[in-house]
C-alpha cells in the first residue's frame, strides 16, 4: 500500500488533511470497470452520452457548497472557486452543443466510380487524464468533457497538492446514471499518476514541462499517444500608438489573474519606448490598487500561493533579476500571513532577457518590463523562449495581428487576453515548443484526440 499523503492548506500552511492512495491492485481493478462499463457507455450513443453529461451539471448544482468549500480549501481562493465550477458547466454545455457536429462521420465517393467510403471512429476505451493544482477541477474535467461525450471513459488522477474537491465532486458523479460507471477520480501522487499511465488507453496531462517529459517518454515505451499540456513564458507586445491604459489594464489582468498562478499568464512585457514610461506608470498603478485576501478568503482580488514550492521559485527569481540590474517599482516580497504565503503585485523594470524571470515559467502576478524599439526587435523578443504557449499583441488591430502571426505561439490575444473561451467551441490551437505537444484541446480536435480513424472502402457489386 502506497504511504498516505499529508495535504497543505495554502491560507494557513497546516497539514489539515490526508489521502490516501489506492495500491495497484485496487487501482487496476477499478479502471477495469471502467474499461467494462465503456460498452455501454458506446451503446446508448450520443444522445444518451449527452443526457448524462447535462446532468452532471445538475448534480454538480446539488453539491455545489461542498464542493466550492473543498475547492476554496483547496486553493485558498474564493472567486475562482466559484468561477471553476461555473466553468465546469459553461463547457459541458457548450461541449454537448457542439459533439454532434464535431463526431459526425465523413462518407463519400472516389475517383475511381467503384470505390466509396465511410470513415468510422473508434473511441479508446479508457483515457488516463493527470491533471494539475492550479485549477483543480476544471482542468481535471476539461478534457474528459469531450473524451467521455466521443464515447471514452476516464480516470482522472488529480494533483496531490489539491485533492479535496474529489469527494465531494464523485458524489454528484455518482447520483448520474451511467456516467457514475465510466468516470473515476483517483487520489495520489507521481506513483498514482504512472500506473494511469500503464492501465490506459491514451493519456492527458497538463502540468510541468519535466514531468510532461516523464510522461511522455513512459507513454511511448508502451506505444501509447499522449496529448501533453505544459507551461508557459507568454509575452505581451505594446505597440507604438496604444491607449496605456488599456495595455496596463489587459496586461494586468493577464498576469495576475488567478494570482498568476495558470499557463497562459501574462509573465514578459515588451512595450515601445515611446510609450514605456506612462504604460509602466499605469501598470504600477493598477497592481498597487490590488488586494492579498490574507484576512479574509473573499475579500481580495490576489489568492495565496497555493503550492509552497512555488515561493521558493518566485523569490529566487526576483533575486535573480536585481541581481543583474533590475528595479523593483512595486511589490517584490513574498509574504506570510498566518502560516500562509503570498507574493506582492510586483513590476520590475530595467529587465534584461537572460533573467530568469524572462526565460523561465514564473506562476505568480509579476509584471517585467522590457522596452523596444523596431517591430522586429519585438517579434525576436517574443520568441526568445523555449515556450509557444500564447502571446498578447495590444494596438491598432491590423498591425497587431500582423504583428502576432510571426510570433511563435499556438494562441494570439490581439486587444485582450486569452479569449479562447469564448471561440473554442471551433477554433483550435496547438502549443508551440515546450508549451505542449498533440492535438488541439479545443475545437473539434478536443473531441478527435479520443478517437482512432476507421476507413471503411467498399467496392461496389458489378452489375451482371
């Protein structure tokens, strides 16, 4: 039996809670049943598929409160609690809209008048998703949303540093019938998370690019595909013309929502130096008018630092960054508050690219800025990264999205900040780089990375 795991909460640093993780025997036989129930799961088809994800959103308004407490818990952090589980049902609904168009099977004739064809799709059996602390339960659901919808069960092993919200959350799953046999949530570390690996069919994971390594390669020493979503370093270009205001506000909002603590952070800023001086003047404005919620959960817009670890990376690379010659014009401090941490709204300036705070992921609301003088010099700035996650190009449009396509990165923000939400029912994109590797998570492709492609050919009879 693997050795129970102590669990810190983020607002006090007490281990107040404890899992305890399946051995693998146990493990194994519960993604077995998963594995039998995926039949049925096939059988009553899309329609029925559809049905029961529409009642999870019902269920999940049942057990909202616990859920939302054991989320809040979680990640010390009440807003975005609130916001994940409207989330969780924004996309099932948005997804189940959109499933009957995006599985629709492709037919056809050939050049040859004897030959025509039926593409077939085929779901794996069971998908493995490995998901991280940061957005505990919307990014554990994002991607089994359209598995479980083309047909695929799934067995989610969440991050240890968050798993408080699975309880309550299997007891909506398990008031839906027959969703309740073909999804499961696993407790566990590492361990855990590479016996999902083994007992799958394919695999999602969303986290570090390390342990995105780890996964990757243990996936293809049994052959199997992975779909890997990783970190980020994305920039934000200013252009020459842009309302400051505007550009601090997007850029502000970028990097610190979610206390900074999501892939697509704002964590590079690039702005023409012929407005440097009254953007950055507004970005310090912007990030001294926001609030640690150290006294109260609700009262705040800047959550605590919900992995301890990650204190320890954004301090050193502050350090880092005065150390060769950067200026701290806010913030700059990680505070604890109560047996909790939380970093400062921080903007430096007179950053130079080989900080780390410049070449590394960074996870928290800070805000370097660096000026520019051509757009070239803005494009190579903004690829200088072993990221390709996203990118923000604010000013006037045209320019902007010229500006943009030439930077390597899967999504664009051109005028505000990551709005794949409100088109990713269709528009797709891949992670560039280090960002990620697979098919697109959103789109259509959400759903196509669940399934294998059938091509049936058929000869047609000759007449006699």
């Amino acid at each position: 039996m693997p050795l129970p795991i102590d669990v810190r909460n983020p607002r006090t640093g007490a281990i107040d809670h404890r899992i305890q993780p399946l051995d693998f025997d146990a493990l194994s036989a519960r993604v077995a049943r998963l594995r039998n129930a995926q039949r049925h799961w096939v059988g009553i088809g899309l329609q029925g598929r559809i049905a029961a994800m529409l009642a999870l959103c019902d269920a999940v308004d049942r057990h909202y409160q616990p859920i939302l407490a054991a989320l809040s818990a979680d990640t010390g952090r009440h807003e975005w609690s609130v916001n994940e589980i409207e989330g969780l049902k924004g996309i099932t609904r948005m997804r189940c809209a959109t499933a009957e168009a995006a599985l629709a099977a492709a037919t056809g004739d050939s050049s040859d008048p004897t030959l025509r064809f039926q593409q077939q799709y085929v779901p794996y059996e069971v998908a493995g998703i490995i998901s991280p602390w940061n957005y505990p339960l919307i990014l554990a659901m994002i991607d089994a949303i359209c598995a479980l919808l083309a047909g695929t069960a799934v067995a989610i092993k969440p991050s240890e540093v968050t798993p408080r919200f699975i309880a309550p959350f299997l007891a909506a799953v398990a008031e839906v019938e027959p969703l309740r046999d073909v999804l499961d949530v696993f407790e566990g570390g590492g361990e855990t998370g590479g016996w999902i690996i083994d007992l799958t069919d394919v695999t999602v994971f969303t986290g570090s690019v390390p342990t995105g390594r780890k996964v990757q390669e243990r996936a293809a020493a049994q052959f199997k595909p992975v779909f890997l979503e990783l970190g980020g370093s994305d920039p934000a270009v200013i252009l020459p013309g842009a309302d400051a205001d505007t550009a601090a506000e997007i850029v502000v909002r970028g990097a610190t929502e979610n206390s900074g603590q999501l892939c697509c952070a704002v964590e590079r800023v690039y702005a023409h130096e012929s407005l440097l001086a009254d953007f950055t003047d507004r970005v310090v404005a912007r990030m001294q008018a926001l609030k640690m919620n150290t006294d109260r959960i609700d009262d705040g817009e800047l959550g605590p630092i919900i992995f301890a670890r990650q204190a320890d990376i954004l301090r050193a690379q502050i350090d880092d960054a005065i150390a060769r010659g950067a200026r701290v014009l806010t913030g700059g401090k990680i505070v604890e508050h109560a047996g909790g941490l939380w970093c400062e709204p921080t903007v430096l300036a007179d950053v130079t690219q080989d900080m780390a705070i410049m070449r590394d992921e960074t996870f928290g609301p800070i805000v370097p800025i660096m000026a520019y003088r051509t757009e070239d010099e803005a494009v190579a700035l903004a690829n200088d990264t072993a990221f390709g996650l996203s990118a923000t190009v604010i000013g006037d449009e045209a320019r902007a999205v010229e500006l943009g396509s030439r930077i390597n990165a899967g999504g664009l923000w051109v005028n505000d900040f990551d709005t794949m939400g409100g088109v990713g029912a269709r528009a797709e994109k891949n992670a560039f780089g280090q960002s990620g590797m697979g098919g697109s998570r959103y789109g259509y492709g959400g759903f196509l990375r669940f399934l294998r492609k059938k091509a049936i050919v058929v000869r047609k009879a000759r007449s006699a």
